[in-house]
C-alpha cells in the first residue's frame, strides 16, 4: 500500500492491496504482472545501476576521442588543473590508458565468507570486503548513488527502467539472474546461455527445492526532491518570497505537510511545530490550519532571532540578526489574532547526542519538551512557564539547555511580552526559564494565555470521545441524562485537578428544542469557568513605627 497525495483535495489517498510489512521499504510489482495475476511469480534476478562509459583509449597529448561525451574529463576547467596530463609518454614511447568506472562485486561461491552450508548464501551483490572476509565494505553504496528516477533511458536498454539518456551512461553496470548459478552452486555470467547453468540442466524448481533461493539487490534509482548541494535544502533561504508553492520546492513541500495534518479525523494532535521554519506566510499557514481543527495549537519560529550556518554564512556575532524591538514591531503588523499559536525569544544552545557538540535550536524544539513535561508533572492546564515548570536549565525541555542566543534585559522582556512573544529569560542564579505563557491573540480573554486555551482543547477532545457513546442514541429525556452522567464527571474531575473553578452543564428542553430535535440535534450548553495563573505579584509593605501593634 502507498499513500499519494492529491493536489486537488489537499489529501492523502491510499492505493494498494496488501498491507505494508516494513515502515521503510514498499514493494511496487509490475503492472503487467500484477494485472496478469502473476501472485506466483518469483523474483528471479535485477538490473544493477547504471554505469559511465569507461575510457579506454586516453591518449598521452590529450586528443583522444574517447574523452568525448565521458563522464571524465580533462580541460583547464578543472578544479586544480595545471595543464598536465594523468600520463605521460617521458619515456619516448606512446603511452595510453584506460579508465573502467567502478561497479560492486558479485558472489561467486556458495561458500564464500567461510559458510558451511550453502543454503545460507546470499547471491547477487555481494557486501562483504572480499570472499573470504566477514566484514562489510563500506563503499558499495558509492556506486549506487547519486542515480535518480528521473534520468531517462538509453539506447540498448529496455525502456521501461531508468537509465539515464546522457551521453556519459551506457547501460547497466551488470544484470544479475539466478539462471546464471551452476550446479556446483557457483556464479558465472552467461551459464545460462551457454547451457551449463543449474536451471538449464535441471529446471528453476530444483535450484529452489535445494534451498538456493536467496540473492542481494542493491537500492538505486531514488529521488527526494531536494537539493543535494545545500546543507539543508529545506532552508528558509531558498522559499524566496514564498507567495506561491507552485514555482518552489521548499514552499510546496511544507504546505504540503501542514496540509496533510490539517484533518483532525487522520492525525491525532494538539500541538503542531515545524522548529526552524521562519517564512511569515507559512507559520501563518500553521497557525490557521491549527485554528481550522480547533484542537491544537501551532508553536512557531520568528525569523532572524538567530541565523543558523545552513541558513546564511556570516561571523558569529552577525548570527543575531534582529532584535527585541524588531521582533515585536514586525510581529504587530502580521496582526494575528488567533489563541492557537504561541511563540518564543530567543534561540537556546543543548547538545547533539549524536556529536556530542553544542548545536543552537529554534525554541520551538526546547517548548515542544516543556509542554510534554509540564503535562506529565502537572496537568495540561498548568502555566508551562516559571522555575516549577519552565526551568529549561532543571531539564523542563527534556533536553540540556545551556544558554541562549540572546540575554534579555528586564526591558526586552516587558517589549516582547507586550507583543505576545514568550521571553525565555537567563538569570544568573536562578538559570534559564520560559518567562511568558500568552497565545498570539491580540484582545484580552481568557484565551490569550497558553494554559487556558490547552484546557479548553484538553476538554473538547474528552467531551467528543465520550459524545460517542449517545451519538445515534434516541433524541429523549433519558439519553440527556446519560449524557450528562458521563459529561459531569469530566468536569468535576478537571475541578477538582485545578483546571476549572466553577462549571455548569444545561441540557434540557431550553437547549435541545424541538426544532433541534426534528433536525437530529442534541445540543449541549457547558459553562466553565478556568483556573488563571499568577503572572504578577503584587506586595505592599507599611513601615511601622515601634509602638505600632499588629493586633489593631
């Protein structure tokens, strides 16, 4: 099975029949075998991958023919070169060479690699540093890479695969079959032919009723799209203006993706977050898709808090490239207004468990870990900010978190803040701390808080599953009551758990009209009443005289 998706429904649609195996490998039969009914058929053999023309005629004064429409070369175009050839005729005599492009080696003997039993071999590429070694090469994969789909095809070569239609490729660097395996259980090219093969002699079911049923293929022939020159081809850089996702790579594959998530019945979700993506229309695009689903909330990155190297070579000190002031004025004009986003300043500096190395993150990717952790210390309606639950330097992100792109003075803090951006603040005792909770809603409500919009989507998701079990029910008295039997729990749970200060359930003929009732429509009428948090602390302090008493 496969999933494709459909530019016109803005959709993934499944194709196929039989359910995947591997999350990684999708096995793809030929059409006219597939609608041959060819279920019986076994793979036999492959194409190996493509291959250059060799060079077999390289002349010592360079005039050679042979150079013409090669992948070789030799002009004063290259790189280093200094006007020399690779060989010379010092001697007096004529010299000339040959150079063959690489291809891997295949098995030859069943007993190869120090087997004992010969059922166990594996024919075809063959992986191992040489026949008698048990250690993989690790340059087979050279000479598989870089042969994409989309090369064409070539004189000689059967036109249903993909071989490249460029001067410089001539056909397939092998083709292997298990009709070439003799009956010694030895590899030799043209057995079959030449009729001395295992299969000519005694037929295909005799190789295979002796276990001799096993070959390596090599993957080629793969294509992501993406730009191999660039460090990371989905950098911000290359979107452009990103009006359009129809003339851009990078602008298509992220709409795409936010796209497919958009469904709330084929994703499950509640927070959505694409760490280092700053193009403004696509974070937009996030933010509306969430708000469209109305069950999670889009964290997304500001542009130019910090400037990565994938993203831009300049020094160390040039990589901030904004500043709070900026940040705050250029995010009050996209005037958006909408309680499922939230955003954060500046970059945090952790640690790559690959390399070991300090590596600087988007703060997204530090958020994305308080939330989880605030949710599983706490609750999801508890203020995923402060030392309690936003200490990243206590480990709050789930990730070390050592320092921050940008020291925020108490002013940048209040500038930011007062544009809905999250400060992630550093103070020299206490540490690094997520110092703001506020969604990206410009009017004041209870919903510009992040706590609170989580909650209200924390208790739509469980009021939507637990509908369920009256939905197609029988529109009367008694499946209200069930209704409100299993609603009210919820709620006074999330009460007492300090979600919800006070709340009310109406369902009665009030709401639920006859009118509704006629068009199939139980509808529900629930008042709540969420829990603030404290983000400012007010204390008076009265200097008393000494004959003052407390007691009056």
């Amino acid at each position: 099975m496969e999933q494709r998706w459909d530019s016109t429904s803005r959709s993934l649609k499944q194709y196929g029949t039989y359910a995947n195996q591997s999350r990684y490998i999708r096995v793809e039969m030929d059409e006219t075998i597939d609608s041959a009914g060819g279920g019986a058929l076994l793979p036999f053999g492959y194409y190996g991958p493509p291959r250059f023309k060799n060079v077999t005629e390289l002349e010592a004064d360079g005039s050679s023919a042979e150079l013409n429409d090669r992948f070789l070369t030799m002009g004063s175009g290259l790189p280093g070169y200094d006007g020399s050839l690779v060989i010379s005729s010092s001697w007096g005599i004529a010299a000339t060479a040959s150079f063959n492009f690489p291809q891997v080696r295949l098995r030859a003997n069943g007993t190869d690699n120090g087997l004992s039993d010969q059922t166990k071999a594996y024919f075809g590429m063959d992986t191992y540093r040489s026949t008698t070694s048990t250690s993989p090469i690790e340059g087979t994969a050279d000479t598989h890479r870089l042969w994409y789909s989309e090369l064409g095809t070539t004189a000689g070569v059967p036109s249903d695969t993909t071989v490249s239609a460029a001067t410089a490729i001539e056909g397939y660097s092998y083709i292997f079959t298990m009709d070439d395996v003799s009956g010694s259980y030895t590899y030799s090219s043209g057995s079959r032919v030449a009729g001395t093969s295992y299969t000519a002699v005694n037929g295909y079911e005799a190789l295979l009723n002796n276990n001799i049923n096993k070959f390596t293929a090599p993957f080629w022939g793969g294509f992501d799209g993406f730009d191999i020159l660039k460090p990371d081809p989905m950098y911000n850089g290359a979107i452009g203006d990103g009006a359009s996702e129809d003339n851009n790579y990078v602008f298509h594959t992220y709409t795409r993706a936010i796209q497919t998530v958009a469904d709330p019945e084929y994703i499950n979700m509640n927070l959505l977050a694409v760490p280092g993506l700053t193009n403004t229309n696509l974070t937009s695009l996030m933010i509306d898709t969430c708000a469209e689903r109305a069950d999670a909330m889009a964290l997304i990155d500001l542009p130019d808090v910090y400037v990565p190297p994938h993203e831009d070579y300049r020094s160390r000190t040039a990589r901030i490239g904004t500043t709070p002031t900026n940040a705050a004025n250029a995010l009050k004009l996209r005037r958006i207004d909408s309680s499922y986003g939230a955003t954060f300043y500046p970059w945090v500096q952790t640690v790559d468990a690959n390399t070991s190395q300090p590596v600087w993150v988007p703060p997204t990717v530090a958020m994305m870990g308080v939330l989880a952790s605030s949710e599983k210390t706490s609750e999801v309606w508890f203020a995923p900010a402060g030392f309690n639950r936003g200490g990243l330097t206590n480990g709050a992100a789930g990730i070390p978190v050592s320092a921050v792109s940008e020291r925020l003075s108490s002013r940048d803090r209040d500038i930011l803040y007062d544009a809905r951006i999250n400060p992630i603040a550093s103070f020299p005792s206490e540490g690094i701390v997520v110092f703001g909770q506020k969604t990206l809603q410009e009017r004041e409500s209870a919903l510009d808080r992040i706590n609170v919009r989580r909650l209200v989507i924390y208790l739509k998701k469980q009021i939507s599953i637990l509908s369920t079990q009256v939905l197609f029910e029988q529109n009367v008295q008694a499946t209200w009551n069930n209704f409100k039997a299993l609603i009210n729990p919820l709620l006074a749970s999330v009460r007492t758990r300090l979600g919800i200060t006070e709340y009310r359930l109406i369902l009665d003929s009030s709401t639920t009209t006859p009118d509704l009732i006629d068009r199939n429509i139980l509808y529900a009428k629930i008042m709540v009443k969420p829990a603030r948090a404290i983000e400012y602390i007010a204390i008076d302090f009265v200097i008393a005289s000494s004959g003052a008493s407390f007691d009056d």
